[in-house]
C-alpha cells in the first residue's frame, strides 16, 4: 500500500510541475529532439538521466507530446508507473488519440496493476492501428488481460470458512497387494468391500491484494466389510498452510506457493507413522488455454515399526519429488475441458534397502465435458521403480519394477453443492521379484458435499 501511494503523490507532483511549464513556444524538431541530452541518455539506457535531459528541454518546448512521451517511457523503465502515467496523460490532453502515447500508456498501467485502464488504451489502439506492430502488441496484451486477469488482481472476497464431506463405497480386489498365487502355490482370500468417509475444513487467514494464506484440516477413515481386513482399516488426519502469491511477469500470470503439511496414519494393528512435508509450486498462465505446473517437494516419514531388521525393513527416512505438469484448457459443449501430461521424478532415501528407491513416471490426463452435465476424468501413468540397494532372487539381480496405472471417473452435480461420481482404477506392479508382483482393481461409488 505504501509503494502505491508513493506512486500516486509522485505522479501529481510530476503531472503539477509539467503543467507549470509556459507553453507559447514551437514544438521541437526531429533533429533537435535526437540531438539532445535526453535522447541519447535514453539511447544509452540510461533513463535517470534521459528524464533529467527530457524534463530540461520541455522548459524550451512547453506541452511537446513527443518529449511528454519519452518522458513517460523514462519513468516506466525506472519502474517508476505512476509518474509514467501522469506524463503519457499530459501528451494526451494535447494530441488525443496518438497512438504511440496510448499503447505506452497501457504497458505502463498494467505494469501499475490498473487493469481496466490499461484495457481500454488497448483496445483503442486495437481498433485504430489494427494492421500495425502497435494494434499486434496491444492484442497480445489484451490477451494476457483476459486471461490472467483473475490471477493478478486482487482476489475476490470469499466465504472465511468452507468444509467438504465425502462419503463412499469401494470393491477392493485385492486389499493387501500381493499376488494371486504365492510360489508355494496357495491362493488366499484377497478381496473385501469397504465404507469410507472423508472430510476436509479449511480457513482462508489472508485473502488480501494477491496474496493468499488457506489452513486446512482433513481426516479420511476406512472400513472393510469382511472381518478377516478389519486389520487394514485405515485413519489418517493431516494439516496444511498454504501461502501464494498471484503475480505476472510481463504478459505471464505467475502464482508461486508455498505449503507445508503434516500427515498421520494408522491401522488398526496399531502400525502408526506420520510425517512432514514442504512444497514450492509455480503455477504458469501462458495463454488463456495454455497452463504450466512446475513441483518441488520434501517429506518425511517416521514408522512406529521398523520392521524385524531396520537396515532392510525399515521405511523410515526423506523423500523428494519434482515434476512438471502441462495443461491444455478447452471450451466443450460450452463447459471447461483439460488434456494435460507431465512427468515426475521420486528418490525415497529410506533406512531400510527394501524401500530405498527412485522412480521415473510419466503420466496424462483428460478432462471432458458430457451431455447431461456428466464430466468423465481419465488418466493413466507408467513408472520406472529401481532399488539400487536391494538385491533380489538366486542370480543376484537388483530389483526394479515397471508400475502401471489407469483410471475412469464418471461424476454428476445434483444440486450446487452435492456431486455423486462412480469411479474404477487399475494398477499393476511387475516386480523382478515375483512375490512382490500384483494387480488390483478398485470400484467406488462416492456422495460429495461441499459448504
């Protein structure tokens, strides 16, 4: 607030003092204007000394719109806006209407964060220089207004408080992922129907200029069916702050964050664990369609068990991910649609060499609208997962497994805050270690609430 009002005073006093130049004498000459100091100062990038050359000659050229515009240029590349603004309007009120002076005007309000002014420069120039370099940037920058506008601006005021509740029931096919049939040959039970329940409250603490901090809290709780799985109900409870910041650079929306979050989980073998977790995320709005997620994240986890011999069971310790997501936004029976792709890579630093790994994984994604307001969500991935310190079978191989994913959701609103969706995902792991192989189908019908 401070920087803006800065930029505000100094603008009328520099509007004032230009206002209170004489203005009785002859517009300055092409020649003249390059021959003097403030020109080659500006050719020279030095723009400190191109406005003292320019504000020097407008003493001899009272009202000249040629030098009020360089004048306003100066400031602009200073970063000084609003001082910018107030000379572009002086050229203005003496030559209405020129081009040049209107398009600088709105590079410098959009740099200043007046978003509707700078607009209406440039659809000015649009419309009167349409076939010039001038119309062409103003398009551009038209362009990146309408599209990131919601994003550089100050955000909307929203509700403080929101919550959502889920509700669901899922057929596991194979609850403990392992394989069908063990190398012994015996095949046990491996299938259960489950009830689950989700929910999430969350709190926005600052939603003010561009910034943004959201707390949350969540906590998702599983029952199986089958009384022989009671051991692999799950409860988990996690926390999170998230801190962003809505800003562009140049005609790029950008909005960095940051978010850490704390996780815990447990069976009812009592096998507990939690963990901590910070992300640094950038989100990119190159275009209106065009969008770019780039991750980073670091987490730890703790385990009550350590297994019977921590240096190879143990699955305590750090993990890293990082990654890059590109999104593809389309319009689709007048809906919003995505196609997106990414890739990820994963080093999971355990204690333990049976769960000390990386991962390479490439994954996609569709988006797409459907009559009778159905939206159909698909994606599927393929990993790479290498343990370097984990030696598997007779021939001493290290063991690596090819990851394989897929999955379908069909979802509906019934009302404007109630969605039901039926959802079916696929993986398969295939282990160089056989035992360690399995596929597993999950089929799940889910209510959803938001307040």
């Amino acid at each position: 607030m401070t920087g803006r009002l800065g930029h505000v005073f100094a603008a009328i006093i520099v509007a004032m003092a230009l206002s209170l130049a004489p203005s009785a004498r002859a517009a300055i000459t092409p020649e003249d204007f390059l021959a003097s100091s403030g020109a080659q100062a500006f050719q020279q990038q030095d723009f400190g000394g191109a406005v003292s050359g320019f504000l020097a000659l407008l003493d001899e050229h009272p009202d000249d719109p040629l030098i009020l515009r360089y004048i306003g240029m100066s400031y602009d590349r200073l970063g000084q806006y609003g001082e910018a603004v107030a000379a572009f309007d002086l050229a203005l009120a003496v030559t209405p209407g020129d081009i040049p002076t209107l398009f600088f005007l709105g590079v410098s309000e959009y740099n200043l964060g007046s978003f509707p002014r700078a607009q209406a420069a440039f659809n000015e120039v649009a419309a009167a220089a349409a076939d010039t370099d001038y119309g062409a940037s103003a398009r551009e920058f038209l362009a990146a207004i309408e599209a990131n506008v919601t994003q550089v601006t100050a955000p909307p005021e929203v509700d403080r408080w929101d919550a959502y509740v889920q509700l669901g029931a899922q057929y596991d096919d194979n609850v403990v992922a392992t394989p069908e049939v063990f190398e012994d040959g015996l095949v046990e039970n491996r299938d259960s129907g489950r009830i689950f329940e989700y929910v999430s409250a969350g709190y926005t603490l600052i939603n003010s200029g561009s910034w943004h901090l959201r707390l949350e809290g969540n906590g998702y709780f599983s029952q199986h069916l089958d009384a022989a799985f009671k051991s692999n109900d799950i409860q988990a409870l996690g926390a999170a702050a998230m801190l962003s910041y809505a800003g562009s650079i140049g005609a790029i929306a950008v909005v960095p964050a940051v978010r850490y979050d704390f996780r815990s989980n447990f069976l009812k073998t009592n096998d507990f664990s939690f963990g901590h977790g910070v992300a640094l995320t950038i989100d990119a709005g190159w275009t209106d369609w065009l969008k770019t997620h780039v991750f980073y994240r670091v987490a730890i986890d703790d385990f009550d068990f350590d297994g019977d011999e921590p240096p190879i069971t143990s699955r305590d310790g750090f993990a890293y991910n990082a990654g890059l997501i590109q999104y593809i936004v389309f319009e689709f029976l007048n809906r919003a649609g995505s196609l997106s792709a990414g890739y990820e890579y994963s080093d999971r630093n355990a204690e333990g060499d049976f769960f000390d790994s990386y991962v390479h994984t490439a994954h996609g994604a569709l988006q797409l609208p459907l009559p009778l307001d159905l939206t159909l969500d698909v994606s599927g991935s393929y990993g790479w997962d290498h343990f370097p310190n984990y030696v598997s079978g007779e021939d001493g191989i290290v063991r690596r497994t090819d990851i394989y994913t897929a999955s379908a959701a069909l979802s509906r609103p019934i009302t404007d805050t109630v969605s039901l969706s039926f959802s079916f995902s696929y993986t398969r792991e295939d282990s160089d270690d056989s035992n360690l192989s399995y596929s597993r189908k999950v089929y799940a019908l889910v209510l959803g609430h938001s307040f």
